[in-house]
C-alpha cells in the first residue's frame, strides 16, 4: 500500500512516539524527529535501567539513644509493631535476637564521657616540690634575695594557676622542674646554714626543768649526749626550724612553719613534755 519508503519511516517513528510519549510533532524534519525520538528513548531506557539495578540496603537509622553500661545493645525490630510484639521477649537485649532477622537494630551507649584532651596538669608532678622551712625562707631575703624573689615569683604562679593553665606540656612540665630546682637550692642552703645544738629531731630531746624568771620564763632542754640548755620563747628547736611558742609549767610548745610551693604557710604544732621524776 506505502510504496514509498520514506512515508513508511515517518509513519512508524510517529507510532512509535505516540506510544512511548503520547507526543507527537509532524512540523519537524526527518532527522530532528528521530534525534528527539532517541533522545526520549534513552532517558525511558534509564530509567528501566536504574529500576532494574539492585537497590543497596541502607541501614535505618533511629533517633534512639539509651543509657546503659553495656557497650551496645540490640533492639528487637518487632517494636515497632506492637501487634507482632512478644510481651516475654525483651525488647533490648546483650546479644542478638532469633527473631531480628539481621539480628535487630543496634542501639549504641551514649553515656560515654567524652575523652578529655591535652594533659592533667596540678598533679603528681607537684609532690618533687618539696616545702621549705620558713624560719630559715625568711633569712633568704636577706642572704640571697636574686632566690628569694624567684621563689616568690614562681609561688605566685602555682598559687593563682591562670597562667599555667593556659601554657602547653612542655612549657608547663618546664616551669615545674626550675622551681624544683630552686626549691632543692634553698633546702640545700639551709642543711649547709649553722644550727645550735637544739637543731636536732625533736624525739632526742628531753625536758627537764622549768625555770621561773622575773620577767619571762625559760626551759632547761637536754640533748642526746645530756647536756643542758636554757631556751627561752622564740629559740630555735628542732631539725625544721621550729620556734619555741611559749613555756607552761608542765610543757614547751613548739611551732613548726613550712613554706609551700605555692607560697602558702602551713603549721605544725609540737610539745615535749616535763620529764617526771619516778
């Protein structure tokens, strides 16, 4: 019926448009018509293609979180079923459910504290600075004030402590061992400084008397290699510099003073008591 062969073509590219698209343009020409025609049939065919492909399963994700020590739990997918539910079978569980196909969804602990970053500082690095006996600190100012004031100095630092909080670990570990080192010069110093024959520990001294003055009281003290000496309030006594505080009719009172690498002062009390005669 159609001899001519170019009407047949045009024919059936319009049949065929009609079919895929349910459009059709007869204005344009021959070779536009089957470039809009391959065109259309190339994004019919991708999609086809694209349905085809195997869809990837993703893993839902639930806004779920539960407190727990566990590391993770798994949770029945059943929950969200309440028609399906087992009332017997917990919903959260340490291993696996039978019933979870996959084994359920996994339901993470988010108690966990965060790791805190950077380095402790204010620790056990602080037990190397050792105190100084403050009696003997005071003489420092006078004896060697360059010391003194650098003592004092790095005192205030660990004592107010903005500053070191905000310099890094090998600034700060550096700022500790100088000040240790200082702290070691000065207890060298006062090792080395010449002490009395009190200066010595206090378990090795006896008292033996009390003697009542006029105008103030005094102490009659016996050293290890029984020797007497007379002290008064204020003495030196003891091998950390400590101070007579005050005589009473039965004791002597002694005070001890520390100064810490912060630049604080601590105090200790000590006694050693009349010796009674058996």
């Amino acid at each position: 019926m159609f001899k001519n062969k170019h009407f047949i073509k045009k024919i059936s590219i319009a049949f065929l448009a009609i079919l895929l698209t349910g459009e059709i343009s007869w204005g344009q020409s021959d070779q536009g018509s089957s470039a809009n025609l391959t065109s259309k049939l190339d994004l019919e065919l991708g999609k086809e293609e694209a349905d085809d492909k195997p869809k990837k399963n993703k893993k839902k994700e639930f806004p779920l979180s539960v407190k727990t020590k566990a590391k993770r739990y798994f949770l029945n997918p059943d929950y969200l079923f309440p028609d399906k539910r087992d009332p017997f079978v917990p919903l959260l569980s340490k291993v696996r459910s039978a019933s979870g196909g996959d084994g359920g969804f996994i339901v993470e602990r988010t108690d966990k504290k965060p790791k805190k970053s950077g380095f402790k500082r204010f620790g056990k690095e602080l037990k190397k600075l050792k105190p100084i006996p403050y009696e003997f600190f005071k003489k420092i100012k006078s004896s060697d004030p360059s010391l003194y004031s650098n003592l004092e100095r790095y005192g205030k630092l660990f004592r107010e402590k903005s500053y070191l909080r905000k310099v890094g670990k090998s600034k700060y570990f550096g700022i500790v061992n100088r000040y240790r080192d200082l702290i070691k010069l000065a207890n060298k110093k006062a090792k080395k400084s010449p002490k009395t024959p009190l200066q010595t520990p206090i378990k090795k001294l006896k008292l033996v008397g009390i003697i009542w003055g006029e105008e103030n009281k005094r102490a009659l003290v016996e050293t290890s290699n029984s020797k007497g000496h007379s002290v008064k309030a204020g003495s030196l006594i003891g091998e950390n510099f400590g101070i007579i505080q005050s005589i009473e009719s039965s004791k002597i009172v002694i005070l001890e003073k520390k100064r810490n690498f912060d630049g604080k002062i601590s105090s200790k009390i000590d006694e050693i008591r009349l010796k009674q005669n058996s």
